[in-house]
C-alpha cells in the first residue's frame, strides 16, 4: 500500500532534523526506567521469598499461592490508578508518585511478623506494578524521537526482566525479610531520579503550556535540534484540554480501533501461556538438573534478558510486526511440543535423555520467542497507537485486560489441568499463539519509523500505515 503524506506533518524528512545526540535522550529514558525494574523486582520477589517465609513460620504453605497472587491483584487497582494520574498530574509526577507503593510494600512486608502484613505489603507492590505497566511506556513514548522509540520502549521489558534476574540472584544470598530491605532502595531511588527529568512536552501541549514544551524539549534534544520546528509538529497533532471519556472513546473509530488493537494484544500476551510455563519452570529444571533447579532457574532469568536485548536490537530494523509474528511461531510450536511431551511422559514412550532434556530445550526456546516478541512490544504498541488525549483512559482500559486475563489463567489453571490435563492445557495456549499471529497480520499497524502524530492521523484516515 502506498504511504501517504501525513495532513499537518512534513513527516520523516522533517523528523530527522529532531534526532541529534542521544545522550540526554537516553540517561532520563534509564531514570524513569527504575520503575520497570522495581516492577520486575516484584515479580521476581516471591519464587526466591516464599520458601524462608515458610521456614521462618511467616507464611503457612497453603498461604503462599495468595502471596503469589496478590501482585495481580493490586495491579487491576494500580492501572486505573496511573491512568488516571498521568492525565491530572501528568507523566513526571506519575513516576514520582509509583515509586510510594514499592517503598511502603516492601517495607511492610521487611517488617512483618504476620502473614496479613505481608499480603497488605504485596497488594501495595502490585498497585506500584499496574501503574508502571501505564505510566513508564507512555512517558518513554512521548518524549523519543521517532527512530529512538522503537530501542527505548522495548528497554521497559528489559527492565523488567533485568529486575526480575536482580531478584532471583539475589534471593540466592539473602532470606526474605533481607531481600525485602534491599528491594526499598531501587524503590526510593527511582522516585528521587524522577526529580532529574523533565515532564513530556506532548503533555504540556495538551494543557495549553506551550513555552514549557519547549523547554522540556531542549532538556530532551541536542543543542543543534530544531525544537522550535519539532514543537509545531507536535503541537499539529496535539489537542488542548480536550479529555475523552471511556465511552466518547467507543463511538470515534479513530479512538475505538486503537482501543480496540492495545486490549487485544495486551490480552494475547498473557494468552501466550507465559505463567503457565514459568509455574512448571521448576519442577521441569529439577527433573533434568535435580538439586540445581533454582540456579537454572537464574539462567532462565538471563535468556530472558539476552532475548529482550535481541528485540531491543531488532526492534526498529525488523519492525513490531514481523517480531510478533515470529516470536509468535516460535511460542506456538514450543508449546504444542511441550503438549506432545506431557502427552508422551503419560504412555512411557521417551526415553530417559528425551524426557529430562526436550522440555529443558522446548523452554528456553519459548523463552527467547516471548522475549522477541509478545514480551516487549505490547506494551511498546500500546503506547505508541493510543492517542495523546484518551491516553490515560484506554491505557487502563489495556492494563485492566491484561491484568485480569493474567489472573483469570493464573487461578484457572489448576482447573484448566483437569479438565484438559497437562497437554491439552499447552495445546490451548499454541492454539493461542496462532490466532496472536493471524490477528497481528489483520489489525496491528506497522509503527517503526513512525512519528506518534502520524500515527494517530492513520486511524483517522487521514494517513496509512497499516502495511
């Protein structure tokens, strides 16, 4: 399809004069990034935690699963939460104020002495978790250049993984109440560096601030940047003041279909199966390396980290939509293999070698194909298609879904098991996978390369880049 001139844009030619030095660019995406590796902290908190909590009489076995369970939990209230944040306070602000429910969550749960205590301080780490999952892809979005965009929105999944890493290495060291404690100080630190970066200056255009949309792009650009020219771009696509509610956005396709596309994928990336085959990670490593698992469980932690830093690479010379695909595929064939390897364990028909080492082989192939695609690029697209004015709102709405599902599978799954037994499970989850890629080749746009004011002025239908 042929690309057209975006109406009120001078597009890429214009765009390339914004690029200069990256530096200023990247330290403050790095500063506001702590929040995704305090959410990855989090999540990696429980699997090393969990086990000394029982030791020490803090939990009771039956008890642990609802700790697990809680960061999702507080996560459906933290969404909405952020969404609605970044709209009255603004993005700044927003990363500043999540950095609270880190510090206060593992606080409490550092000081606990009683299993209530550590739930309220888990709840309270997963609020800080949902408002991440809004706050830090919109900011990051909203203040790159076009070519930027693409590396440093992928680098909120790597941060997360890299904290999620931080906390299983960690957790080989210390107890939980230690590991509590050493998890307050990214908490505190990413709110203090919030206090180094400038508020996004699409924000300020929305809020009739023009002067200080200038300024915070000087902050954010190279001395030799155009930021006068790149303000007017921006201010082109920008709509002052004018704030949409969540069923204004239903009636306007130019609004619904960007809804309609985030909550999708948000939706297909827990649909991907990824809790399902991280809840059997252990007991697959301890049937192939035994008393080692959780160190193998460590080097899970790093494919994930080396398959996030090959997206970051890829991400704006492959493009989002050719990643999805394939790390789709990837994910689709690993799991229907992991299906046909529990279907085969039940009749005794592998041998020795095959059943301690194909499932090990079929995960960390499924882990580089998550990491490719359905990790990063969720949250990346989500940012990039939604609109500057219903941001906050469809963002929730996004989280909401993908939070939810998360929960919906997590406590279904046991129930999901016995109905379908282990290999039906996995063979539900590629069927997934498949309908990820056919829905990515009908509906997702192509983004790279991609001004945000062009792409909202493709749902218009003013633009296209759906190619």
């Amino acid at each position: 399809m042929a690309e057209q001139q975006p109406v009120g844009l001078a597009g890429r030619a214009v765009l390339s004069k914004y690029e200069g030095s990256y530096r200023k660019l990247v330290f403050i995406c790095m500063c506001a990034l702590v929040g995704a590796f305090n959410f990855g902290i989090s999540i990696g908190y429980s699997s090393p935690s969990i086990p000394s909590m029982i030791k020490r009489g803090v939990l009771k076995k039956d008890e642990s699963s609802w700790f697990g369970s809680l960061l999702t939990i507080g996560a459906l209230f933290g969404g909405p939460l952020g969404g609605w944040l970044i709209e009255k306070i603004g993005r700044k602000l927003s990363l500043t104020f999540l950095s609270i429910p880190f510090a206060a969550g593992f606080f409490i749960i550092a000081s606990a002495s009683e299993s209530y205590q550590c739930y309220f301080g888990r709840f309270l780490t997963g609020i800080g978790s949902g408002m991440v999952t809004v706050c830090v892809p919109i900011y990051v979005a909203e203040i790159s250049t076009t070519s930027m965009r693409g590396i440093l929105g992928s680098c909120v999944q790597l941060f997360i993984t890299i904290g999620i890493a931080a906390a299983y290495i960690l957790g080989m060291f210390f107890e939980w109440r230690w590991l509590a404690n050493l998890c307050i100080v990214p908490s505190v630190l990413g709110g203090i560096l919030t206090f180094m970066i400038p508020e996004t200056p699409r924000w300020l255009l929305m809020k009739n601030r023009k002067a200080d949309a200038i300024i915070s792009l000087q902050l954010l650009r190279d001395a030799h940047t155009n930021v006068q020219e790149e303000c007017r771009e921006m201010e082109a696509g920008s709509d002052p003041e004018q704030r949409v509610s969540f069923f204004e956005i239903l009636k306007k396709r130019e609004l619904s279909l960007p809804l309609f596309i985030g909550v999708c994928i948000m939706i297909f990336q827990q649909l991907s199966g990824i809790n399902a085959v991280m809840f059997f990670t252990v007991s697959i490593f301890e049937s192939a390396v035994g008393e080692f698992a959780y160190k193998a469980t460590v080097i899970i932690g790093i494919v994930q980290i080396l398959g996030t830093l090959a997206a970051v690479y890829l991400m704006d010379k492959a493009g989002r939509r050719k990643l999805l695909q394939i790390g789709g595929l990837i994910m689709a064939v690993t799991l229907f293999c992991f299906g046909l390897y529990y279907k085969l364990s039940a009749t005794g028909m592998l041998s020795a070698f095959m059943k301690t080492w194909f499932p090990v082989f079929c995960l960390t192939l499924y882990i580089i194909g998550f990491s490719l695609g359905w990790g990063p690029i969720p949250m990346l697209i989500m940012s990039e298609i939604t609109p500057s004015r219903c941001k906050g709102v469809a963002g929730s709405a996004a989280i909401i879904a993908s939070w939810g599902s998360a929960f919906i599978v997590t406590s279904q799954f046991s129930n999901m098991q016995d109905l379908l037994g282990s290999a039906g499970v996995f063979y539900l989850f590629s069927a997934c996978c498949v309908l990820s890629i056919w829905f990515v080749a009908k509906y997702v746009p192509e983004t790279k390369g991609r001004s945000l004011e062009e792409i909202e002025l493709s749902f218009a239908g003013k633009s296209s880049i759906f190619v």
